[in-house]
C-alpha cells in the first residue's frame, strides 16, 4: 500500500498522508503503532498456533476497544497483540478471547512496557 519495505518507514507514508494512529499488523512478529509523537514496535506472545482465523480481528478489535477508551497507542497496541495472540492459540475466531478471566485481566497485565 505505502510503497516502502520498512515498518518505519510505512507508518511514517502514513502519517504524512495525514493519518492521525498508523497500526502496522505484522502477525507472530506483534505490530508497529505511530502516531505524530511516538513510534513503538509491540511484540507478539510466542504462543502454540493452533488456529490463525480471527487473529487480524481480534487484534483490531483489541486496539480500537482500548484507543476508544482513550489509552496511549502503545497500551492500545500490547491490548491488540495479546487478543491476537490469544485468538491463534485457540480453535475459532472467538474461542479464547471470549473467555471473562482473560479479558477481565488484560488491562492489568498489558498497559506497561514489556
């Protein structure tokens, strides 16, 4: 889409297309979040893949949950790599992320540096 190879480098095209939050999704390898002040590259969990489907959405839906909510990009990108995370390790799209213990405890665990 941007024309660039580095995940920098496409956050940055992005952004200077006028982009307020570049997400760059890089599935096992976690994702990149920009935004006019800060850059950070969040890494996914290593996890038993057992099953991808659902992984983009689970993330997606994990960022946005968190940036509504008016959380720093970077809590919004940990939130989105673990739904991700947790999605893959789990037959179907929803199985582990619906689960009440794991979301209950996800903003605890997910909004510091790793």
């Amino acid at each position: 889409i941007t024309g660039q190879k580095d995940v920098r480098d496409m956050a940055r095209h992005l952004l200077d297309l006028g982009v307020k939050v570049a997400v760059v999704k890089r599935g096992e390898r976690g994702a990149l979040v920009a935004n006019a002040r800060e850059c950070h590259e969040i890494p996914a969990e290593e996890v038993p893949v057992v099953d991808t489907c659902g992984a983009g959405d689970n993330f997606a839906g994990g960022f946005l949950w968190a940036y509504l909510r008016g959380l720093p990009i970077e809590a919004c990108g940990r939130i989105g790599c673990a739904l991700g995370s947790r999605c893959v390790s789990f037959e179907g799209s929803l199985t582990g992320t619906s689960d009440p213990r794991f979301l209950a405890g996800i903003l605890g665990r997910r909004l510091g540096p790793s």
